[in-house]
C-alpha cells in the first residue's frame, strides 16, 4: 500500500487531524491495509437502507438511514452456497439465509439497502460492500457464475452485494417465494410474489465511498464486503444510471480542484463520500457531498462546474461528517445550490426528500407494494389508521385519501418534519403525525381507551416489539397490515401475534430488491377472538 500523504489541502489538516479509527467504528486499520477484514423506530430510514435498504436493531441511524441486523458469516459458508447454486434452485432453496444486509433495507459500502432492503431505513453505514448491491451470507453467486461463465458485473465477486446477479430472473423470484414459504411456514399462506418488469437500474439513490488506490488514482466505489477496501465501481447494474454518471464527473473533478479524499487511518483529507438521489418521477436531482470539515476551498467554483457539467441537476448540499465512527452523514448540512432537497411522486402523492430522509429506493416497485397492502386492507373511508414506523409519511399519507382519520408515528425527529410537510404539500388534512416511540406511543393509547381500526406497521429490519403488539391486540383492532423487509423477524412476529388472537390472513412478497437475496413482503391479519385481551 502506498504511503498516505499527510497534509490535506494547500498542505494543511483536514477534518479531526491524526485520528485512529476506534473498534467500534466499523473496522479495524488492517482491515483498510489488506487484513483479515445497509429509519425508524426506529426509524426513518434510506435501503438505502445503507443501500437499501436501510434499519440497525430497530434504530435509526443519525444520518437517516437504515441499518443492517449486522450477522457475520461463516469461513467457507459462501463457497459452499456458490456451489450449491451452480447445482440448481432446488439445492440452494434449502439453505438457510441469514439476514444481514442492506438491500433494503440497504449493508452496502457504496453504500448499499435492501430494498433490501431496503430500507439501511433505506442508512447511514458505511460499511463498504456492494457493487451490484444486495448482501447474502447464504447465496454469494448465480448460477452462471457458478459454472464458469462470465459474470453481469466485472466486479461481482469483489463487491458481493448482489448474489443473484447471474441467476435468471424467474428463478430469483421462486427462490424468494420459497423462502418466503419456509419463514411463514403454519402461519400465514404466502399467495405469490410480484416480481418487476426490468429488474436493472431500479436504486433512485447511489452511495459512492471515494478513496485512493496504491498507485494514488482516485477512486470511488463501495467497500468489499467485510472490510474497509474499496472496490472501484464505474458503472452498477442496480443503480441509476444518471447518477452513476456524476458520481463519476465528480471523482474526475478532484484532481483539477486539489480535492483530497479522507483517509480513515489519518483522518486527513476532505471528501468522503457523495450521495445521490434523483426524482424518478420528476426528475430532480440532488448531489449531497459529506467532507470531513466544513471548510471546502474554492466550493462555489466546484458547484459551478459540476452544474455546467450535469445542468440537471437541482439541488447541492455539502454534509459534514468529521466524526472517527461507520455513519456516512454528519449533522451538519450547507446548501450549496438549489432548495437543499427534492421532491417525488408515488401513487399520486408529492413527497419533499430530503438528505437524511428514508424514502424507498426502488420507487416502481414501492408503488406495487402499498397498492397490495392497501387493497389488504380494505378502507371504506370510515376508518381511523395508525400507521407505525410511519417515517416521511409515504403510506399513511396514500391511505388517507382512502380512511376517515390517520395517525402517524415515527421516532425520528427529520422523518416527522418531512411527514408534516408532506400533508401539507398534498392538501391533506385528515393525518397527524407524532414523534414518539411506536411501541410507548401505542401503550399510551391503550391506557387512554383510544381506539383504531387498522394498524399498518413497517418496522425495522429486527421487527417490531411485544409492547407494541400487546397494545394493538389490547386495544382490539380488528385488522393488522405488516410490511416486512425481513421474513425472519417476520415469522417470530406473527408467532406473537398469534397468541394474540391475530390470524394472517394472507401475504404476499413483492421483489424490490432484483439480484439480491432481499424479499419484501405484506401480510394482513385479522383480530380472531381475543378481543384485547393479553394472553399471559
């Protein structure tokens, strides 16, 4: 490895000065030197989700994404499943997945989410690993790739975000489906899963990590899975293509301007990381640039060039994130051109995005999946509804057009301003949102005697909470809509709410998350006796 400079711009530090990174910030220096080495309640979300999607044992990250539940694998467990793959569906069906990554909800280096997952909520992590992003312990490679033959992504074993990459498409989706069968097992009768019609370039968010290579080339990418090396990524499968593209003005930018990128083992250098999200309804566009100090020579002629270069872009805002730990954005934010955010649509309503907000990095298949669970649902118009996890507000804000009052709970604080300021954008009148715990926010109803109708919940990655399930069954709703990215806490909360007197119904997976082993699923239940009474 080369050695690092020490100075950062014109000769000076940058950020923090000679840091070490600390253990518990998301890797150890040999790790970057070639050693051993993914909103709610939380969260709010991002996948993204660090791609994807985006949520950390069911707590926000500071920068509003989601985390990763963050199991590792096993020494040789990859290998074996790759093998398994090349056998065909019916030997890899069998092995057990665990659910680590950011599809969505999204463990990513570039930084990835599941749909992920998602969700990293969609994440601040930067864990460097995913280049057509996805993260599976279990499946680590298609079919193709299995027998030999050319892999889709030049980087697809180096990055290891998308473990399905090469294998057929339907096959994913079968793959999924049994999956899916198997968490749900004695629960809940699985009727299908929605697949996308063009599962290529579907991310409306790309997380570049920039760093230099031992020849001293700036590069960007995401980081190998498991370590702090990053993988160069010019061009992603998964990803937008248009953001791609001014990730890529930008890496060629810095030489001209005399930008240096942060080094983790010094802590000298400015740029870290550049975030990209794009409207894909509207088109808006919004270059978020995390430095590691608020000073950024010659800035206004960095964004005017960079503008000159990409005219569509909308918005610019420098994040500064000087802090020795894992999370991508800082809490500091400078716009630098435009409003400081964009805006979407999704099922005909207008959604404010801003840096740090969860929104669904797949928006296409986002619009399948609340169709499904407002269909399940069956609102009349009559109907109060809770909507838990509630981040910016996307679904209760849809379903509000369809029920007579909506409640929103989210406990992060950006995610609540954004939810109020959607209602407001979309004329809506008949929901509130609250910043709250959603499992204390619940029992407080309870306690009180409130009563609702329907109770939609998307919680994090690691699920909801019995507090939370108890109240719902103590306040004797009649009908549960759960949006899951994670089949595993899934299957534990449907058990719960089993011995509840909750009986699902039905539940459906839609793929958000094309080429990764990431599923996203909606399930309905219904109240079938207790009538509010815990079962001890």
């Amino acid at each position: 490895m080369r050695k690092r400079d020490m100075t950062g711009m014109d000769g000076k530090r940058n950020g923090e000065g000679l840091r070490r990174k600390e253990a518990a910030g998301g890797g150890a220096k040999t790790a970057k030197r070639g050693g051993d080495g993914e909103r709610k309640q939380g969260g709010s979300g991002t996948g993204e989700r660090l791609r994807g999607s985006d949520r950390t044992g069911g707590r926000v990250k500071e920068n509003g994404e989601r985390g990763y539940a963050g199991r590792t694998e096993k020494k040789g467990e990859g290998r074996k499943a790759e093998q398994q793959m090349g056998k065909g569906l019916e030997k890899h069906r069998e092995k057990r997945l665990e659910i680590n990554g950011d599809g969505g909800r999204e463990k990513r280096g570039r930084i990835n989410g599941t749909a992920g997952i998602e969700r990293q909520k969609e994440a601040g992590v930067a864990k460097r690993g995913g280049g057509f992003r996805g993260n599976t312990s279990g499946v680590k490679g298609g079919a193709a790739t299995a027998r030999g033959k050319k892999s889709l992504c030049p980087v697809f074993k180096q990055c290891g975000g998308c473990q399905m990459l090469d294998m057929e498409y339907e096959k994913q989706l079968e793959w999924k489906r049994n999956y899916l069968e198997e968490q749900l097992k004695g629960l809940c009768p699985v009727k299908g899963i929605i697949g996308m019609k063009d599962p290529y370039h579907y991310r409306n968010k790309v997380h570049a990590v920039f760093d230099r290579d031992r020849r001293g080339n700036i590069i960007s990418g995401i980081y190998q899975e498991n370590s702090h090396i990053v993988v160069p990524v010019e061009r992603c499968l998964i990803e937008d293509q248009k953001a791609d593209e001014i990730i890529g003005t930008i890496r060629g930018m810095l030489k001209s301007f005399k930008i240096r990128t942060y080094d983790e083992d010094t802590g000298f250098g400015l740029l870290r990381h550049v975030l990209v999200r794009r409207g894909f309804a509207t088109g808006e566009i919004m270059v978020v640039l995390v430095t590691a100090s608020p000073v950024f020579p010659s800035k206004n002629n960095f964004v005017k060039a960079l503008r000159e270069k990409h005219p569509e872009i909308t918005t610019i805002v420098q994040n500064v994130n000087g802090r020795g730990t894992s999370m991508v954005l800082g809490e500091k934010e400078h716009v630098l051109y435009g409003k400081g955010y964009i805006e979407d649509m999704l099922c005909g309503c207008r959604f404010r995005i801003s840096s740090k907000s969860f929104y669904q990095v797949n928006p296409v298949q986002t619009e399948v999946l609340y169709g499904k669970a407002l269909e399940l649902a069956g609102l009349t118009g009559k109907e109060t509804v809770l909507d838990a996890y509630c981040g910016i507000g996307t679904i209760g804000l849809i379903a509000s057009r369809k029920a007579s009052s909506v409640i929103g709970v989210e406990l992060n604080r950006d995610a609540v301003k954004d939810a109020v300021n959607n209602a407001k954008i979309n004329g809506i009148t008949n929901a509130k949102f609250y910043c709250n715990d959603a499992g204390k926010f619940l029992v407080d109803m309870a306690e009180r005697g409130d009563k609702v109708d329907l109770v939609i919940m998307d919680p994090p990655r690691s699920g909801s909470t019995e507090e939370f399930m108890e109240s719902v069954a103590r306040m004797g709703v009649e009908k549960v809509v759960y949006v899951s990215c994670n089949p595993e806490t899934l299957g534990r909360d449907l058990r719960v709410m089993k011995k509840l007197g909750y009986g699902a119904v039905e539940g459906w997976g839609v793929d958000m998350f094309a080429g990764t082993r990431h599923v996203e699923s909606v399930i309905m239940m219904r109240n079938c006796g207790l009538k509010g009474e815990y079962r001890n």
